[in-house]
C-alpha cells in the first residue's frame, strides 16, 4: 500500500461544496496483516466498488475520497476508541487516550473486528495496543485528517457544504446485525434521525432514488454510522448523509463479482449526482457558476 486513501477533486472550474466518502471500498492490505479468516470471508465485509459507483459524481462537481486500505484492517466508520478489550493482549497503556467500547464492539465489530462473520473469529491470538496504535495512526488517523480537511475547505469556502457518506450492505442481516434475518431495502439513506443533516437533503435524495424505481428507507436499519454523527452539523453549515446500496443491486454476493446491473446503476447514481448539484447550485445561488 502507497497511501491509506484517495482524493479525487473536480476540475476547478466545476468544484461544487460537496463531498463523497467511501470508507470501506478498499481492498488491499497492508504489510504484516494476519487473520485465520478466510479471503471469502472478508470479501463479505467490503463495500465492493462502491467508489467506482459513486465516480461520476466527480464530472458534477463533487470530490470524493476513498479509503484504499480494508475495513477490517480498521473501520474508519466506528470512533477512534471504540476498541474491544477482548482483542486486546494486555491492558491498554492509562498513559494513552482512554478506550470506550461501542455497541458494535460488544458484537465483535468495533474498530477493529473480532469476528468477520457469527462465530468465526478473526484472528488466533489476540492484538497488542501497539498493533492497535499503529493501525489508527498509520491507516485511521490520515483517512478522518483528509475527511476533515477537504469538508472544512469547503465549508469555509462556500460557507456551507454537502457529504455523502457511501456504503454498500449485504442483502439480509445476519447474527451480528440488528435486522438479523430481515431482507433490506435497495437503499438506506440515514441523517442520524436529522441529527447530521436537514431535511432537504435527504428528502431529495429519496425523491430521485424512490422515482428511478428503487425502494428506499430512511434511517432503518442504519441511522448513521460514526462520520456522519461526527462531521454532520446542519446548524454550522455542514449536511451529512449516509447512502447504504443493496449489494443485491450490482454484486454476485456469493463470486464477489460485479452483475449485469452494475452499469446502469452507475448511471443512476451519477444522475442523482446532477441532480444534487443543481440543488447545491440553487441553494448557493451565483456562487458556484
């Protein structure tokens, strides 16, 4: 691995203040990693070219990064402590900051997992802080550095800007989600309850999705993980807004290959890519001609 991510910008003459994300489209590993998990099953927690879906956003104005290292290397959508103490080979330096095991690290799927799949765990041994350490500061750390620099750039350039948080899910929950079992709409789009975001946003993005003939849900199973709650701050400016896709949609969830649907729902997200612009141009008024 060269770099931990991938920032694309528009051409200049484009530049909109909005801003994609991919946290966990990456896929190569970095040196030294190790798991007893199968290659199987750790391609079933990759957002499978989930950045290429999203690149035509680019020619409208957006920028878009992406993470280039895997997700469960290190999930850069979970807080920077929400480490589970039961990965850990001793107990975690007090000099350091404090760990605050989240909900998803009690279910094996905190920053850094415990399990890929129900039951089958993802490493033999467990991990030192400093393994740990090392992972947050050489993968985690710059990945939320470029999130935040290119979302404050432009905000403070535009005086408000506009983040899509992009994300791939499997097509049914399985024991270590909270809709274990349930089959899943084409689309999750999630605000945090309108926490990270006005309504208008989201209310657009429903409206194109829902009219192309998707189904679409709002804030079930997903409320919004980590980087909207984080980053999202209607009041200051910034709207922040999670896009979960049915891998259903464009992925041979059992080869790991993309299908014949992949295309044309590439287009339609680039359509929808235009048509949040001409929102953001309207919205912004002159600023952005």
């Amino acid at each position: 691995m060269n770099e931990p991510f991938t920032l694309t910008l528009p051409v200049a003459q484009a530049e909109l203040p909005l801003l994609l994300d991919s946290p966990h489209s990456g896929n190569e590993f970095p040196a030294g990693f190790r798991s007893i998990a199968s290659r199987e099953a750790l391609l079933t927690a990759w957002d499978a070219h989930v950045e290429e879906l999203w690149s035509g956003a680019v020619e409208h104005g957006a920028s878009l990064l992406q993470a280039n290292f895997p997700r469960v290397v290190i999930d850069p959508n979970r807080a920077g402590n929400g480490i589970d103490p039961e990965l850990l080979a001793q107990p975690w330096p007090a000099a350091w900051d404090p760990i605050a095991p989240s909900a998803y690290s009690q279910r094996g799927m905190g920053l850094i997992r415990r399990y890929i799949l129900p039951g089958q765990p993802m490493y033999l041994h467990p991990l030192s802080p400093d393994e740990i350490r090392k992972r947050i500061e050489t993968l985690y750390a710059p990945y939320h550095l470029a999130l935040h620099t290119r979302l404050q750039a432009l905000r403070d350039r535009y005086g408000r800007a506009w983040h899509i948080n992009c994300n791939s899910m499997k097509s049914a929950g399985n024991a270590m989600n909270v809709d274990a079992g349930r089959s899943r709409p084409d689309f999750v789009v999630s605000d945090a309850e309108g926490k990270s975001s006005d309504s208008g946003f989201g209310d657009q993005i429903v409206e194109v999705l829902s009219g192309m003939g998707y189904s679409v849900q709002r804030n079930d199973p997903y409320k919004g993980g980590y980087i909207v709650r984080h980053y999202g701050n209607p009041v200051n400016g910034i709207n922040s807004i999670q896009i979960e896709i049915n891998r259903r949609r464009y992925f041979d969830e059992a080869r790991f290959v993309k299908s014949a649907e992949f295309s044309s729902l590439r287009q339609n997200l680039t359509v929808l890519s235009s048509r949040l612009a001409a929102m953001i141009r309207r919205e912004l008024g002159g600023e952005c001609q």
